[in-house]
C-alpha cells in the first residue's frame, strides 16, 4: 500500500500543478482578448512559470514511466490482467509520445495530462479492502476513520471540479480565442470559465 499512497499523493500534487498551468493559461488568453482586468501578460506575472512547467510535466511524466516499468517487473504477466494497470501504460505510452519532439498528437495535450487525473480512482481499490472489517473494528476505529475519509472526500470533490474546469477550459479555448466571434460574446464567456 505505501507504493500505491506514495503515487496517489504523486498524482495529487500532479492535479495542483496541472491547475496551476490552466490558470497561467487563461492569464494568457485574458491578456490576448485584452481583458479590462489583465493589464500584464502572463510572463509577466509568473516569470519562468513555463519553463517551471515543462520541467514538472517531464519530472511528473518520467515517475509515471518508472512506476509502469517497476510494476512491469514486480508483476510480470499479472500486471495485464488489471484494468488500471493498462490504463496507466496507455496514459505513459501518450505521455511518451507527446513529449516525443518528432511527433505531434492529433488531439489537445491536455487530455493526456487529464488523463493522467484518472488514476486517483486507483484509490478506490483500496476502499474495497475495508468493507471486510467487523463491526468491532469499526467502531473502535470511527472517528480515526471518519478523518481520512473526509480528507479524501474533500481531495476527490475538489478533484473532480478541476478536472471539469479543466476540460471546460480546453473546449473553450478555441471560441474564446477566434477572432471571427463577437468580441462580447468572447469576453463573457472569459468571464465564466
């Protein structure tokens, strides 16, 4: 359990920086559509922040690798009769290719990196085991337990927010960002995503 904790808090902090490069990004478009708020670009006001993020994205991107390689060779044949085994190397394998500087993905690069926000549902493997505890064990350990699943709960809402916001952002990107719209309708939809 402690490799599975230590990658969940990994795909944890990967999700924060994720959102933190979508809002880098809509500074960038708010300073594109001129936005009566945004006087600075986005270089401006995060200074190295792209860079920062390129690092992260191949930082984040080679642990995941190393993950799928170490599970590969701990597990051998195993390691493809579970789902999300396979879904994590199909996540690794685009990451691979996305950052592979010969080939470019025929979709949004951000879908890979959401993508990746779906392995937090590994946690709920976990879950799992504790439905054979007693009834004594439980109510020994209630309020200890009641604890980490409200932590969890709180990092799983919130999750599932960014993941929308973030999906939202990549859908609206391009409208926002078309000159052919009216500029009104561009800057209202700016304003509620």
């Amino acid at each position: 359990p402690t490799f599975e904790i230590s990658f969940a808090i990994l795909i944890v902090v990967n999700t924060l920086v994720m959102a933190a490069e979508a809002q880098f990004e809509g500074l960038k478009t708010a300073h594109k559509l001129q936005y009566p708020d945004q006087k600075s670009g986005a270089d401006e006001i995060w200074p190295g922040a792209k860079t920062a993020f390129s690092y992260l994205e191949i930082m984040f991107g080679s642990l995941f690798t190393v993950e799928v390689f170490l599970k590969v060779a701990a597990m051998r044949f195993d390691f493809f009769k579970e789902c999300w085994n396979i879904i994590d190397s199909i996540i690794v394998v685009l990451w691979l290719v996305s950052v592979s500087s010969a080939t470019q993905l025929p979709v949004d690069p951000l879908l890979p990196r959401l993508a990746r926000v779906s392995r937090l549902m590994r946690l709920l493997r976990l879950i799992r085991t504790i439905q054979l505890l007693d009834s004594l064990y439980l109510m020994t350990t209630a309020i200890r337990g009641s604890v980490s699943v409200l932590l969890w709960s709180v990092v799983l809402l919130a999750l599932v927010q960014l993941v929308i916001a973030l999906i939202l952002q990549s859908l609206l990107t391009g409208y926002i960002l078309d000159d052919s719209k009216p500029e009104e309708k561009r800057r209202e939809v700016f304003m509620f995503y």
